[in-house]
C-alpha cells in the first residue's frame, strides 16, 4: 500500500488511466473483430465500410499512445490485406 500522500495519488490516477485505455483497447479489438466477421461474410462492400470506421478508431489510439503507432499500422495493414485478397 502507498504509504505517502503522493504514492497514493499516483496509485489513484494509474487506476482511473487503466480503467480508461481497457475500455479504449477494448473498443479497438471489437472493431478489428467486426472488421474480420465482415470479410467471413463475403461482403466486400461491407468489409470496406467496416474497415474504414476501424481503422479511424485504431488511428485515435495509436495517437492517443494506448497502443504503439506500429501496433496500429501492423493491425491496418493486415486487415487491409485480407480484404484485398476477397477479390
């Protein structure tokens, strides 16, 4: 346990920050998940337009630093692949 006032300031603040980029992390593995059911679908056309709003939530985190700007660019361009390849 923190012992002094600033510890245990600390210690408050790292808990609401994790609890904030969970949620945020969170929301980007559901849009990288829907993106992937979209192209089990065979929609093309969905996949496109599911990929788009994905990849503005990935941006926001890869700027936000929740997730490394590599992390973010490796999870695009491996989505972007996998719709190139529907044909």
């Amino acid at each position: 346990m923190a012992n002094s006032k600033q510890a245990r300031k600390r210690a408050r603040q790292s808990n609401a920050r994790n609890s904030l980029k969970s949620a945020q992390r969170s929301r980007a593995r559901s849009a990288i998940k829907s993106v992937r059911k979209a192209i089990a679908g065979g929609d093309a056309q969905a996949a496109q337009a599911v990929f788009r709003t994905a990849t503005r939530v990935i941006d926001s985190l890869a700027d936000k630093r929740v997730v490394h700007k590599n992390n973010a660019a490796r999870n695009k361009s491996r989505l972007a692949a996998a719709i190139k390849a529907m044909g």
